[in-house]
C-alpha cells in the first residue's frame, strides 16, 4: 500500500506545557525537522526564544531551535498536540486549547495518571480526537529553557485513526513508540510505579537507589503494590507484563533519580500526588477495597505541601 501525501509528510506538532517532559520530546521533533511550538511559562518561552532549547542529555549539549509561546493559541494549526501539563490542569489546558483545535487534530495526554485523556475529551472530544499515551521518561528542567534527560523516553499509544502515523514520525525522530490496545493497563502499570516510589521519594528526598537500600523498604513497596494491584483487579484492568520486573529495573537504572513529586516539594509547587496514591485511594473506596499504606503515603504528602519549602517557613 502506497502511503498518502498525507501521512508521508512530516506533521506538525504544539506542546501544551512544555516542562520537562514537553521540552525533551518537542525537542527531539525539532532536531529531526518537524515544526515544533512550546507553550509554557514566561521564563521558559524568553529563553528559549533568546537562545533555543538546551538539550542536555549523557550523549550531548546542544541548543535547539523552535518557536516558543505563552500563549494557548500558539497550537493553533498543529497536527498533533501533546498535552503535558500536571494532572491537575488538565481540565483547564483542555479549555484553553479547545478554540484552537479541529477535526484533523490529535491530542496525546503525555501524563502522570490513568484518566487525564478522559478529562481531556470530555471537553475536546466534539472537536477533535483525543488518545492517551503511556510516557517513560526521567527528565528534569535544570534552568529556564534547559532540559536534561537522565534515561529512557518511549511512548506507548492508544490507537486512533493517526496513532500509527504518529509512532512512525516519531520513532524516525528517535523517540522508541508503540501503539497498544491495553493503554489503559499501561498506565495503570506506570500508575504502581509511581504509587511505589514517588511519595517515598518526596518524603524523604532521597533517589529510587538509596530508598531502596534501606532496611524494609521492599516489605513497604510490596505492600503498596499489592494494594495497586487490588484496586486494578478490582476496576477489570489487565495490568501487562511483569510489575515486579519493572520496578526492580527503575532502581537499577535511575538509582539516582528524585521522583517527580520529590522535585515538585522541593521547588514549592504541587505535586500530581491526589493522581497518583490518591487515585488509588478513590478507586479503592469506590470498590470497596482498603488500601491503608496508599492513603497513609497520601495523607504525609499532602501535610508536606501544606507545610511548605524551609524557605516559606522562615
């Protein structure tokens, strides 16, 4: 079959809150020649329009050129628009981005959580085609309009009528994709992992490799999981391949990594927590299944955030 002009062609592409995770993908897009617009915060978007983005990874340095903005109707005209915000602004990135978006537009919730693409076409759905997508990924911004990336960064897609157009481009841009048609597991698989870690993490501000060397930490993973796992028996997810396996491998290669809600406490900003632990907590209320540890780790990172950075406390 000889592929349309089409589908062929390179697509365009928009990043709606452009962080970490946005910035690292829009800019693999960019260098493999796909128009590229960031939509993010003020000091990001100035540096990036001065300078480019700052790609640092362990293979290289390098500034990249793309178009930035503040604005939401920057995505206007996009092929595909990766939404990327926190879990919590889903709702409202989808508002703001709804007057900008058409037919022949896909939006990909790159995101923490297993509902945020239920969010997002609850608002967009009568105007465009909305997929959820499964990101692994350690990035972190190290200064405004500077990314760095610590390892992996594969997407697994939801099927759509683009999905296998989109993971062709994007794995010629180096970015490892598939599309699977148990996304929903998938993320509920990534769900676990963080629920695993990410509070520990916060908490203590330590990496995956040094909570992990501690004395019980595997008894207190376990008992996370075990109650994930529950809930997601419970809800008729088919979580896929080997749990265990995967959370052996994120301390193995990223012994070193702050989960993402320890660098949201440590810069004062809220964390994805009532998505992650608190997802589990709500499901599990609503099927009747306990889930004690998931909620005790809920409730310490929200005192945390009530308390603030040492800063605020001063």
């Amino acid at each position: 079959m000889i592929p349309s002009p089409r589908s062929s062609a390179p697509l365009s592409f928009a990043v709606m809150g452009a962080g970490a995770v946005g910035c690292y993908f829009g800019a693999l897009l960019a260098r493999a020649g796909h128009a590229v617009t960031l939509v993010g915060r003020p000091s990001h978007v100035q540096a990036i329009q001065t300078a480019g983005l700052r790609l640092q990874t362990t293979k290289g340095d390098e500034h990249i050129t793309l178009k930035a903005s503040t604005q939401p109707d920057a995505v206007r005209g996009a092929d595909v628009v990766l939404l990327c915000v926190k879990s919590g602004d889903t709702q409202e990135a989808a508002r703001q981005i709804e007057p900008f978006v058409g037919p022949q537009t896909l939006v990909l919730t790159l995101q923490n959580g297993v509902d945020n693409d239920e969010q997002a076409r609850a608002i967009l759905g009568r105007r465009c085609t909305v997929a959820a997508a499964v990101v692994y990924v350690a990035t972190a911004m190290a200064a405004p309009g500077h990314v760095r990336h610590y390892g992996r960064g594969d997407l697994v897609l939801a099927p759509s009528p683009m999905s296998e157009q989109v993971a062709a481009q994007l794995q010629a841009a180096g970015i490892p994709t598939r599309v699977s048609d148990n996304v929903r597991g998938a993320l509920w698989a990534k769900l676990i992992i963080n629920s695993a870690y990410n509070a520990l993490s916060a908490l203590l501000q330590q990496p995956y490799g040094w909570l992990m060397s501690q004395p019980g930490a595997d008894e207190l993973v376990r008992d996370i999981v075990a109650e994930c796992l529950a809930v997601a028996h419970a809800d008729g997810v088919d979580i896929p391949g080997d749990i265990q396996a995967a959370l052996r491998s994120i301390v193995q290669s990223m012994p070193g990594q702050l989960s993402s809600t320890a660098q949201d406490i440590a810069r004062g900003k809220p964390t994805e927590i009532e998505h992650l632990n608190g997802y589990v907590v709500k499901r599990g209320r609503a099927l009747g299944i306990a889930t004690p540890v998931n909620h005790a780790l809920l409730v310490l990172v929200r005192m945390l955030q009530a308390r603030g950075t040492p800063a605020d406390m001063a």
